[in-house]
C-alpha cells in the first residue's frame, strides 16, 4: 500500500507500483471507440503510462496537455493516457483541445488495471479512482520507471520521464 496525500491529506492506494527491472503486468482497457486494448498490442514499442484519476480535473487535463506536446517528439513512443473516466469524456477532452498525440483508454469496465498496478485508491475522497502515476515501458513491456506522484494535485516530474526516453 502507498500513502499519498490530497491536498495535504492522507489517503491510500493498494498497493505499489511494478518493480523497475520487470515486466509490467498485462492490462485489458478500453478505448474511446469502446475497442478494448491491451499492453501486449504495443509490443516492439516504448509506452508511457500517464495515468490519473479524472480528465475533468485540472492537474489531469495538464498531464494530458504536457504529455501530447513531448509526445511528438518521442520516436518509437506511445503516450497512453489511463483513467476510470468515460470513454466518451476522454474522447470529447482531447477533440476539444486539440490533442492528438495521445491515446486515451479507460479502465471503467473492470478496474482491474488500478488494482494490478498498485494505483487504485482505497479511502478517501476519490477513492476507487486511480491515484496519479506515471510508468515508462520499454519495447518488451519491462518497467524502466515509476512516479507515484506523493501529493494528488501535483503535476508528474516530466523531465524524469524525458530523460529516461531520450
């Protein structure tokens, strides 16, 4: 289990996320077409999971905003973007503004990616929502990095994540 903080406030997660050095666990989630995807369809690819708990909050929308500006910029990179969100918020966000640089999926239908990696949010104001983590993958789905990031309303360390893919 991580402690995290909301707003200076103590709250929960699960568990912990994946080791470095190891393979990152399989997902099934779901896309903004209500396609389902899993991590294995990104195989020979460099993933980052930008994950958090809702596009509709500020911090998350500027998660979303940052990642597709470097996105671009990243050769042999996925930006998967994960939430518990709708489909359909997720998809009418980035139709909006614009962004095209990354790919929204939903963990809604089950919420077993959050239980998996260690990021659902077990008390508090948002809990059964996923806490706000980044995980970058290499090509073979093995962890190359972990941000849980300590306070929720925080912005990830964007730098750190940039260094490991450069």
């Amino acid at each position: 289990m991580a402690s995290i903080t909301i707003k200076g406030n103590t709250i929960h997660t699960n568990g912990t996320l994946p080791e470095v050095g190891k393979n990152a666990p399989d997902f099934e989630l779901v896309n903004t077409d209500l396609s389902t995807t899993k991590l294995s369809d990104y195989k020979g690819t460099r993933v980052v999971l930008n994950v958090f708990p809702s596009i509709d909050t500020g911090t998350c929308a500027a998660s979303v905003r940052a990642f597709n500006k470097e996105a671009s910029n990243l050769s042999n990179t996925k930006v998967l973007c994960i939430s518990k969100d709708l489909p359909f918020a997720q998809d009418r966000f980035c139709g909006a503004e614009g962004l095209k640089n990354v790919i929204n999926h939903s963990d809604f239908r089950t919420g077993d990616f959050g239980k998996n990696y260690g990021l659902e949010i077990i008390d508090g104001p948002l809990q059964g929502l996923h806490s706000r983590a980044v995980i970058v993958l290499d090509e073979n789905a093995k962890v190359l990095y972990t941000e849980q990031v300590s306070e929720i309303v925080e912005e990830p360390n964007y730098s750190a994540v940039l260094d490991i893919l450069s």
